[in-house]
C-alpha cells in the first residue's frame, strides 16, 4: 500500500480494500474499540491478517535451502 495507515488517506484505502474482500460491518466495528486498548490500526491488520490465512499465497525461494535442506519459502 502507497500510504501509511495512520494517515487518512491510507486508513480510508484499507478500509475499502478491507470491505472489497468481505469486511463488510468494518466500519461499525471501529467504534466498539474504545476502551479495549486496541488501536484502529489494529483493527486494520487483524481483518488482513485473517484474509490472508483465509487465501494464503506462497513465494518459492528454490535457491534458498534451511539447515534440513528445505526450501525457504514465504506464505502471506
């Protein structure tokens, strides 16, 4: 993403990125963090983070082997 989240700018492109994929009632969620210690920002990552376990990517890295000899690919 181009803009940082704490921006309005960015918060507002997550938040349509966010609802785009599902995250429908985000926007009625935020309010109920207060008091929780959580930030918005939080809120932002959590529904990402749950996205991507819910469809995760993987990036084959052949040339990168660990010590069991086994490739070190990433998953997001």
């Amino acid at each position: 993403m181009p803009k940082n989240k704490k921006t309005p700018d960015g918060f507002a492109a997550r938040i349509a990125l966010l609802k785009h994929v599902g995250f429908i009632d985000i926007e009625n969620w935020l309010p109920k963090l207060r008091g929780s210690g959580a930030g918005r920002d939080d809120l932002l990552d959590a529904c990402a983070l749950a996205w991507s376990a819910r469809d995760p990517r993987r990036v084959a890295c052949a040339r990168e082997k660990d010590a069991r000899g086994l490739t070190m690919d990433i998953w997001y």
